[in-house]
C-alpha cells in the first residue's frame, strides 16, 4: 500500500508539473526547495525563537564500548520544539522538497519508492557503517 501511495505522488507530480519540466528548471528548484527548508527552520530560530541552537565540542569519554553508549553522548544542538505555525512553514516546504524530488525522479525514469527501499535496506543492512 506504501509504494501505491509513493508511486501515486510521483505520478500526479508528473500529471502537475508543467512550468518547471526542464531538468535544469528541476534542479534549480530542488536547490531552492533545500534551501527554503533550512531557511524555515532558521526562522524558527531567529525570529520565532520556539527553537533554540546551543551548540558545544562533542565530549567523549576515552573508553566508549558500544555504538549504543556513543548515541548517549551525541546531541543535536537543538533545545526546544517547532510551534504549530512553525512546524507548518517546515511541513510545507519539506512538501515542495519532496515534490521536486519526485519530479527529478520522473525527469530521470526513476522510482521515487525505488529510491526509498534501496536506501531503507542499504541503512538496514549496514547500520552504523551507513553513517554518511
């Protein structure tokens, strides 16, 4: 049911792409839609301030046994939780990311729930030697 959904969103991005259907249009857009997701979350930040950033030198101890141990000293810098409105813009415009994602995949004949699986069971398979 999954990949129905998946296929399904990569098939109407293709029945509404129409402007933008040049692969350098695609990619053009793909590059803003990134940039507009960062952007949502800075905002969030700066001018929202429901999200906070306090970030310092990662502290490890000599002696770590586990990957499971490691992930106790890692920290995403991140102090705080999206309001509603902004956890709305991020929705968004991870939307739009996603949707000249699927476009990009259409331009290229490829599947966007291809791309999915491979990368789930290359992250599966290789765990924490997938850390890219």
């Amino acid at each position: 049911m999954k990949d129905l959904i998946c296929d399904e969103f990569q098939n109407v991005v293709g029945d509404l792409l129409i402007r933008h259907r040049s692969i350098l249009d695609i990619l053009s857009k793909l590059s803003e839609s990134n940039c507009r997701v960062n952007r949502a979350v800075v905002k969030s930040v700066t001018d929202c301030g429901c999200l906070s950033i306090q970030a310092n030198k990662l502290q490890l101890p000599d002696q770590i046994d586990s990957f499971e141990e490691l992930k106790q000293y890692m920290d995403s810098h991140l102090k705080g939780h999206l309001c509603p409105n902004c956890e709305e813009v991020v929705y968004n415009e991870l939307g739009k990311l996603l949707f000249y994602t699927a476009a990009l995949c259409n331009t290229l004949d490829i599947s966007l729930y291809d791309v999915f699986i491979k990368e789930y069971k290359k992250a599966n398979t290789l765990g924490i030697f997938n850390m890219t």
